[in-house]
C-alpha cells in the first residue's frame, strides 16, 4: 500500500495513469484501525487495476486542509487527477 504524503501525493495519485483510491486516515481513529484489512483486502482484489494508498492526517495537514477532510476516514477515488 502506498504511504501518501505531501510530497509525493502529485506524482502517485494526480499523475498515475491509473485511478488510485486513497484513504485519509489518523492513527487516533479506532474506526481508521478496522479499515485497515478492508483496505488491504481491496488492495490485493484491485491489484493491477486501482492503485491503493493511504494519507496521516496528522503528517500531511497540506493534503487534509487542500481535500478539506474534516472526518477520519474519508475515502476517495482520483482518477486521471
């Protein structure tokens, strides 16, 4: 799973070729920590398909203030940017 962050979220999701589903997510979330093998568990069925990643609230506060995520998780679908 691709570990998102400010500086590499432009190349992995607004420049990928191939739609990428993201998750927005904290590590203080309860509800974030039972997403994670429902991710994984996409992630293997989609594979070669939708590329997964994941973005730490916490960390790339650029990323959460520009897709204005005011709950964790929050899910979404780039595709093509």
């Amino acid at each position: 799973m691709l570990k998102l962050t400010s500086e590499n979220f432009e190349k992995e999701v607004i420049r990928s070729a191939s739609p990428v589903m993201v998750e927005f997510y904290s590590n203080r979330c309860s509800k974030c920590a039972m997403m994670e093998e429902v991710i994984e568990s996409l992630e293997k069925r989609l594979a070669g398909r939708v590329k997964v990643g994941r973005v730490e609230v916490e960390k790339s506060t650029f990323l959460e203030k520009e897709y204005q995520i005011e709950i964790t998780p929050t899910f979404m679908v780039f595709n093509r940017g």
